[in-house]
C-alpha cells in the first residue's frame, strides 16, 4: 500500500481528545470544591477576620494550584512535543511494510527459521521445540475467543490497536521503576511483536511497534487480527513436554480435543497461559503433571471472573466453570517423537554461526559493546537465548557459501579413507555427567576445510568421522598442537618478510642445547651442517626452524605475534617465549579453520581474509539483515608471498608430502603446502594450496577420557594420501575452483640471485684463524626480498656456533670429520657413538701433522687456498657430485613425517 501515512495525526488528535477530558475533569472537581467551602465557610459560623484570612489563604492555594495546572500541562506539551519528535525522527528512516508483507507474515504460523546450502539448496528447517498448528477462527471455541479479549484486552474492540493512556502507563513504569506488568500492550501490539519484530527492548523497537500497530488494525479486521493471535502465542507445554502455540496445538495438547470443543472451563484455562506459560501451564519437561496446580487454577479463575465481569457469560456460568476439575481432563503422558537431520555437522555449525551474528547485532542495537557483553558470562547468556528464540521463531532464512555437492563428495571420500586412518580402541571409562563407567570406541577422527582462496568462502569441510557416534565439529571447534605446519606462518614468512633469510640462506642443523631444551630432527637425528632455508622447510628440519627463531627474537626486532595477530591467531606472550613453539609447541593449539585460513594468507598475495560460512540472512519479508563483507588484513608482501610459495613447492614435489605429485590427478606444479606432526604422533596436518583453494586435513584421536592413543607412525603418508583423495574429489566435481591454469607473477621485489650452494652467499675470501680462504663452487639460484646476497663470511649461517663453523671450514680444508653426517642423539640429547676410538684419533693427528707439512711446504709459493664449499642433498643445488656425508643425509631424511620435540 502506497498511500499516504497519517496514523500520528489520528494519535496527536486523540491525545489531544485526552487532554481535553482530563482539563474539564479538573475544572469540575475545583467548582464541587469551592461551593462545599462557600457552604461552611459563611458569614455566620467565622468572624470577619477569620474569612478575610481563609479567603485569602484559599485564593493563595487556587492560584498556586492553576500555576502548578498549566506547568504541568506545559511540560506536558514539550514533553509531548519531544517525544513526537524523536517517534517522528525514529520512524523518518523505518520501512513501511506493504499489505501483503504484512498478511504473509502475521498469518504464518511456520516461524522456525530455514538453512540452506550455497545455490539456495535447502538444508534444514530449523528444528523448534515449538509445536503450532494452524486453525481458523471458525474453528475456535467462541468461549476461547472470549476469553482471551476479557484476559489480555478487554478494549480490544474498541481501540485501534494501541491504547494511549495505556501505552503512557507503560512509559511511566518503565522510567520510574514503579509496576512491572502495566497492560501497556494490545493484542494487535503483542501480535507485531511475535510476529514481525524481535523481542529487543529499546524504544526504536516500540515506537515501530507502534506504528505497525496501527497500520495492521487499519488493514486487517478484528476478527482477522485475533485468528492470528490465537494461532501463534504460546500455550506451554503439551503432554509430550513440547513447547506449544496456537490453541489447536493447545486444545489437543492439554485435553485431547478440537479448539472448537473446548468447554468454557477448558478455555478459561488455555485464555490464562499466554501471560506466563512456563509458571501456568499444567505439564513439565517430561511431560507429566505438575504435583501442584494451585497457580494455574487460580488463573483459571481470574479469566472466568473477568469474563463474568465483562458480560461475555452469567453468573451461574461462571459459578459453574470454578467448580469444574480440570486435572482429571488432562491428557496422559506421552513421548515426543524425535527427528533427525541428515548433515548434522553443517546443521550445528550454520546455526552456531547465525546465532553468533544475531547475538552481536542485538548487542550493538541495546548500545552495548561485544566485548563488554563477552565478559559477562549471564548477560551474553541472555543475548544467547534471545538469539536462539529468533532462529527457531522468527521464519529467517540463513544462506550459506558450502556447496552441497562438494560436501557430499568430500564426505563420501572420507568415509571411504576412514578405514586406513588408524587403529580403533574399545574400552571401559568413567563418565563423569553419567557418574558410571561406560563403554566408548575411540576412532581417528578427521577435520577438513577448503576455503576459497579470494574471498574466504568455506566451499566444503569434514566434520569428523561419523556424526551419529561423535557431534564434535573437528574442522571448527577442536583446538589441537599445529606441529611443523606452523614453522611458514610463524617462522619462515616473517624473516623472508623482514629480509633475514633468502630462499638458500644456510641455517643451523648442529646438535645444541638451548638450556635444558635439546631439540633434534626427525628420528632424533641432526643433519650435523649447515642446511639452506628451502630445503630446511622442504625436509621440515627442526633444529633450523629453532635457530631461525632463537635469531628473530634475540637478534632481531621482528616481533612474530604481530604476523599470527594479523591471519587470526591469538598465543600467549608465555607461549612466545618458549622456543618449542617453533615446532608447534602451543597451550591451546590451532582450529582447522585457523590454521587453513591462515596459510591461505600465502595464495592471496600476503592479505589474510577472514573465512565465513554464512552469506546472508534474510527476514521474512525478504529484507537482509545480514550480509558479509569480505575484508582484507594485509600481513606480508607480495614478495614475500611468492617467495614462500616457491620454498613450499618443495614440500610437495620432493619434500615430506613428496606422495602427492603421484597421487593427484592433476598437474602439481602450482600445488605447494606444508606437513605438521606433533610429539608421539598425537597429530597430523597437511595443509596445501592450489591457486583457487586452500584445504587443510587434520587426523587424531580425541582421548576424552584421558587416554593417550596415538597416530601410527606413517601417519604423514596416510594423511597426504586423505588430502590427494579430497583434492581429486574437488577437482572432479569442479576443476575450475582449484584454478590450475593460474600462474604467480614474479613481483617487481622478488629478485633472483646467483649464491653459493651451502652458504647461501656470494663467494669471496675469509681470513679464518689466520688464514685466507676462498670459497667459490656450485651454485644455486636463490629468491630475494628486495635484497641481494651478502659476501662470505666466518658467520655466514643462523644459528652456528664457534665449533659448527670450525667443523665447517675443517672440513672445507680436507680435515677428516663428521661434517654433513646425520648424527643420532640419546634421550639427554648426547650424540651416540660420537666419540672418535683412540685409533681414529691418531691417525687423525699423523693425517693432521702431514697436512701442515704440505702446507708449510708450499706456503711460499701458493699464499691463498680455493675451496668448494661440500655440495649438499638440497633439490635445489646445481652440484654435479655428492659428498658421501651428503649422500647419507638425504637418504636419512627421507621420512615423510616429522617429530615436535616439547616446548622448552
């Protein structure tokens, strides 16, 4: 309806009508009052001068009492004035509902709200513990209809569909505090606000309750009106323990019958629960009867007497109805028929998400802070359950970005995989909320989420393994330790950022003790050199990633919490501190959506991107109440991006995911990603990145009962080999969301230099203890952050020590040691079989005198000495011959799977 708007004039005139009444009011009383005073005041009964004073003290209190009339009725007026204004100003940028939105919305009884997949696919309706049944006013015991005007507004009839003096009441307790229940609230409003308005409290929320309020009464008759009302408030709960609406929901749930049939007892009753149906109504949760009745009887006879006094029925009718024993028409207890919905995991997360956006919008609409509100545990409570109430109530429609398709494919692989994961245990544990032992199957449970790498979408995600033996969500809600899939986001990026490392700069792989923190490679082994930085994250090498980190906090300013702040991870400055958290070692620990998100940061060019499930929310007239924006944090350079995706490349084609260049179907030359184990095999992590998406892949046990069951030892294979299946899956169903044919550009600031293989440097000469060597030989090409190579020298490398470089240049000069030889250390981290025999030890020392015998020889002739650096395993050395040592350390690291030793 486009016509004209003047519901305030019709409210202006009838306040004024007020006014007026209570102005004549007054006027009448003040007359009665001064002729009863001229009777007993009169010449005869008082002395002149007692007259003389009292008629000047009465005209004193007349004057002082028309004063204290016309203040009140001014500020009255500017009170009037002001309030008018500020509805007008309210209501100036409030959208008028159409005639047709009005009717589809007060007429539908279906409020619980709807979830649907991305395409508009419909999941799930929302389930509501709220039963309604939809009836027409034919169908409704005239008793019932009576019953419930005499109870809830027995001037429904009469006004238009808000009462002024009522709605003034209303305002006065709630300013002052004074009444709580105040009857400011019409059937028409109470209709508005179950069904088109939340149930916030602010006055924006009651001046359009208000206006629509009129504009219903306006368009839609009585009777319509009150159909409406009957069919969707509240009753209680049913025989089942239900929560119940509308009166044939009611009728049936309480005494077995049609709304039409109910008695004139019957209907006092049901007329009586609308103003508190969880103290009035006659059933528990269980769905048997409350032992004691006395309030809902007594309610009952409230309606009755206000029916009686209204004139809706007689007096012997009512005498009647109080009589009537209405316990013995109870229905008897039943049980409630349970449903169960299919995507269980994508059920719970869509609600999670929506409630969680409803929760903060009510929150800034009450003028409040999130963050304050978080911190109140009863207060968010409350918004919680408001929130929830509007999902099941309030018909919204919550539209999500998971492809339907995606989700059943990635589900059927996983259920598929499942078998391989691991081992399942059988056993007997005490169940602290059932207070038993119980029996509980633990099973490998997998987390998986694939975003979109431009706009954070979540297109499809693993839940778990079955959802009908465990409803913990493993790809959003479980927290678990991140391994060596934290050492790029942590580590790697932000020195490549801060120009502290290229992609060969030589890190530290020497046995070392941090104090009592002696971390190893995989297997307890050390690479005994100097490793370069991609192949340190291709092998994914602890002792290098320790150093590095050591190197940033102490000898740098890069304060790395400000890189995980940025992609959405919060540690503690407790955590920071340990060095072990350089190889995953967290309190708490990563979600999968985190950590996915997180590496995701890498494919978008440095821009972190929130990711989201949920699209849109609409209301039921179509209006969005919700829409997401993407927004983008930008936490490295473009630089710096693709440096690190070229580092991470080696992961999958050589490195510890090296199965996947096999395995996938697709080309893997854009495919890049990073493995993570935790200690004891506890968790596995693959997370990988196409130029379209990015997935990550999770595996481990729960251990709720406090068990320690752990992955198998080939855990990493098992898990790569999961994520190639869900990536084939994806890239079956959809090519063109991996985005294969999308290529990188090399930034400007990415710049490619020539360094030495193992030093990661230009070659030059070094003075070392007294004598110059030149270091030249193989060499690699290494990627650059707007930076060039240093020049050689005695501290070329990250994290070595005076003995590792001795070792190094030792060995650069022929001596004979265990330079590049992959050592074992015990469990105090002592090298085993590391002490040389008295044997080795002498001919080392003749080996060593003939060596300086030669050299003296020859010093006059020969002042500088050319050295090759030892070539290295490292995919990326150009070197045509391999060491021995080398050899033996590549061969040694081969393992797909990697250990975090404990934080320090």
């Amino acid at each position: 309806m486009n016509e004209p708007q003047n519901w305030w004039q019709d409210l202006i005139q009838k306040l004024q009508r007020s006014g007026r009444r209570l102005g004549a009011f007054l006027k009448t009383k003040w007359q009665t009052l001064s002729a009863f005073c001229r009777r007993k005041f009169t010449r005869e009964n008082f002395d002149p001068d007692w007259r003389f004073g009292l008629n000047v003290g009465l005209q004193t209190i007349r004057k002082l009492f028309l004063y204290f009339v016309s203040f009140v009725l001014i500020a009255g007026a500017l009170v009037l004035g002001l309030g008018l204004g500020y509805f007008g100003g309210l209501m100036s940028h409030e959208k008028v509902p159409s005639y047709s939105s009005m009717k589809r919305q007060i007429e539908n009884v279906n409020q619980s709200s709807e979830l649907y997949f991305a395409k508009n696919v419909k999941l799930a309706s929302v389930k509501s513990d709220l039963l309604r049944t939809k009836t027409t006013s034919a169908q409704i015991s005239p008793y019932l209809k009576k019953a419930i005007v005499a109870t809830e507004d027995e001037d429904y009839y009469n006004h238009a569909g808000v009462v002024p003096k009522s709605l003034v009441r209303a305002v006065l307790a709630d300013v002052t505090g004074l009444g709580t229940q105040t009857g400011g609230s019409t059937l028409t409003q109470q209709l508005v606000k179950m069904q088109l308005l939340s149930s916030e409290t602010t006055w924006r929320r009651k001046a359009v309750e208000i206006m629509l309020a009129l504009r219903i009464d306006k368009y839609f008759s009585k009777d319509q009106i009150l159909e409406s009302y009957l069919n969707v408030a509240t009753f209680g709960r049913n025989n089942a323990g239900q929560n119940i609406a509308g009166v044939e929901t009611a009728a049936q749930g309480l005494f077995g019958k049609s709304a039409k049939d109910l008695t004139l007892a019957q209907s006092a009753f049901i007329a009586g629960l609308p103003q508190s149906p969880s103290i009035y109504t006659p059933y528990q949760q269980d769905g048997t009867v409350k032992k004691d009745l006395t309030y809902s009887m007594k309610r009952k006879d409230i309606v009755l007497f206000r029916m009686y006094r209204h004139g809706d029925i007689t007096k012997k009718q009512y005498q009647e109805a109080e009589k009537v024993d209405l316990r013995a028409e109870f229905q008897q207890p039943t049980t409630a028929i349970t449903s169960t919905t299919k995507y269980g995991y994508m059920y719970n997360l869509l609600m999670e998400e929506a409630r969680e956006i409803l929760i903060q919008q009510l929150i800034v609409q009450n003028g409040r802070k999130v963050a304050d509100v978080e911190k109140d545990a009863q207060l968010y409570n409350r918004y919680w359950e408001s929130a929830d109430e509007l999902l099941k109530q309030k018909g919204y429609r919550v539209y999500s970005t998971v492809n339907k398709d995606l989700y059943d494919r990635l589900e059927n692989v996983t259920q598929s995989a499942s078998g391989n994961f691991g081992q399942s245990y059988t056993e007997t544990a005490y169940d602290d909320n059932l207070k038993k032992q119980v029996t509980i199957t633990e099973n490998v449970q997998p987390g998986s989420i694939v975003l979109d790498n431009n706009t954070g979408a979540v297109l499809a995600f693993v839940g778990g393994r079955d959802f009908n033996d465990n409803q913990i969500n493993h790809a959003f809600s479980t927290k678990r330790s991140p391994g060596s899939s934290i050492k790029p986001l942590m580590i790697y990026g932000p020195a490549v950022e801060n120009q502290v490392i290229n992609s060969q700069t030589a890190l530290a792989d020497f046995p070392r003790a941090f104090g009592d923190y002696k971390p190893t490679d995989y297997g307890s082994t050390v690479q005994n050199r100097f490793v370069p930085a991609t192949e340190a994250l291709e092998w994914s090498y602890n002792l290098p990633a320790v150093n590095l980190y050591y190197y940033l906090r102490n000898n740098t300013r890069v304060d790395v919490s400000t890189y995980m702040k940025k992609m959405g991870i919060e540690l503690t400055n407790e955590e920071y501190s340990q060095l072990g958290l350089a190889l995953g070692g967290t309190d708490q620990g990563f979600t999968v959506e985190q950590n996915t998100a997180a590496f995701a940061t890498f494919a978008n060019q440095g821009n972190y991107i929130k990711p989201y499930v949920i699209s849109k929310i609409t209301a039921p007239n179509g209006s969005v109440i919700y829409q997401h924006k993407t927004q983008k944090t930008k936490v490295f350079s473009d630089s710096t991006s693709y440096i690190m995706q070229e580092m991470l490349k080696k992961v999958v084609s050589s490195g510890t995911a090296a199965n996947l260049s096999w395995q996938l179907e697709f080309n893997t030359n854009n495919v890049y990603g990073k493995t993570g184990t935790t200690n004891d095999y506890r968790d596995n992590w693959f997370v990988g990145s196409t130029p379209g998406i990015t997935m990550a892949t999770w595996l481990g046990y729960d251990n709720f009962y406090g068990n320690v069951h752990n992955l198998s030892s080939n855990a990493s294979t098992i898990n790569t080999t999961y994520w190639a299946a869900l990536a084939n899956a994806i890239y079956q169903q959809d090519s063109s969301l991996l985005e294969l044919d999308q290529t990188t550009t090399r930034p400007a600031g990415v710049q490619g230099h020539s360094v030495l293989a193992n030093t990661g440097t230009n070659p030059g000469t070094v003075s070392y203890q007294g004598k110059s060597i030149a270091i030249a030989g193989n060499r690699v090409t290494a990627l650059f952050n707007n930076s060039s190579p240093k020049s050689i020298g005695t501290e070329f490398g990250i994290g070595g020590t005076a003995a590792d470089y001795k070792l190094f240049f030792d060995y650069l000069q022929g001596v004979k040691n265990k330079y590049g030889v992959v050592l074992t250390l015990d469990a105090n981290g002592n090298v085993i079989g590391g002490d040389s025999t008295e044997e080795e030890k002498k001919e080392e020392e003749e080996k060593k005198k003939e060596e300086e015998a030669e050299k003296e020889a020859t010093e006059e002739e020969n002042t500088e000495t050319t050295v090759d650096p030892p070539a290295t395993s490292s995919s990326s050395s150009s070197a045509s011959s391999v060491s021995s040592a080398s050899s033996s350390s590549s061969a040694t690291s081969s393992s797909t799977t990697e250990t975090t030793p404990p934080a320090q």
